[in-house]
C-alpha cells in the first residue's frame, strides 16, 4: 500500500475468557476498574450470542469483546493490545489511576512508564509506554510518541 492509500484500521479486540470471571460480581468489577482507569463503558450485547461483555473503548466502533468460553484465553504475562495516548498528562493520569488501584487489589498489573529515544532516518522519536492490567489475560499498553529534531541530545537517564 501506498501512504495515500487507505489501510484498515483497528476495531476491535476479541478475547475469551473463563465463565466463572464474567459472573455478574466480575462483570461489576471490570466495568469499575477500566471504566475509572480508562473511561471505557459497556457496550450493548443484546444482539450477542453468550452473554459477551462488551467494553466500547473510544470512537465508535472500537470495543474490546470479552465472552465466557471454554477452553479460555491464557497468555504470558507479557501479551498485550496498545492504545496510543496523545499527551504524557494522559498516560500519567491514566497509570496514577491504576496504581490506586494496585493499593487495594492485587490483580491489578502494572509496568510503569519508560521511555526510549528511537531513531530513524530523518529524525528521532521519543517512545514512552507503560502496561495496565486487570483480570483480562492481556495487558493494555500505553504509547506515547514524540518526534524529535534529528539533532536532539539523549533521554536523561
């Protein structure tokens, strides 16, 4: 493809999970938490077959779709969808709200922010992530990008 072309974009993230986690006491307590960290809201799942938790995420038609199944979704504590964020103030906000969390729960997952100087040809970015989890087997990454001046000094340590 050619950048004047356009390309599919991401609509949603699909993941099975254990029955016993989407009972209405675990559906309570996803909605709370990445309504808080995320603002992320239940989606309509009247249409659906198997009672799915539907998590709309941001502009319509992005969603993360969460259906009880056996056998279940198991992954390395590694594994991950992203979201870019368009400030540092966001992702800050967003992984301070989960560290709350953390205080009181220990299901909840965080690798905090990092960042990295990248470079290409032309210049340089600035790449910072960090990870939130919480009960769902895949993280949510963080990313924030800045481009930089080709000549600009390194990241402090």
């Amino acid at each position: 493809m050619t950048d004047t072309e356009s390309r599919p974009t991401l609509n949603h993230v699909a993941v099975s999970m254990d029955p016993k986690v989407l009972d209405e006491k675990g559906r309570d307590e996803i909605l709370d938490f990445y309504g808080d960290v995320f603002g992320w809201t239940e989606g309509d799942n009247s249409m659906e077959q198997g009672n799915p938790l539907i998590l709309y995420t941001g502009p319509f038609g992005q969603f993360v779709y969460l259906l009880p199944g056996e056998p279940y979704m198991v992954t390395h504590h590694l594994d991950h969808f992203g979201f870019q964020v368009q400030t540092m103030d966001e992702m800050h906000d967003i992984v301070d709200k989960a560290k709350k969390r953390q205080a009181t729960d220990d299901r909840v997952k965080i690798i905090d922010i990092k960042s990295k100087l990248t470079n290409g040809p032309a210049s340089k970015f600035t790449f910072t992530s960090a990870y939130v989890g919480f009960v769902i087997p895949l993280m949510v990454e963080l990313q924030h990008l800045e481009k930089r001046d080709a000549n600009s000094p390194p990241l402090p340590e």
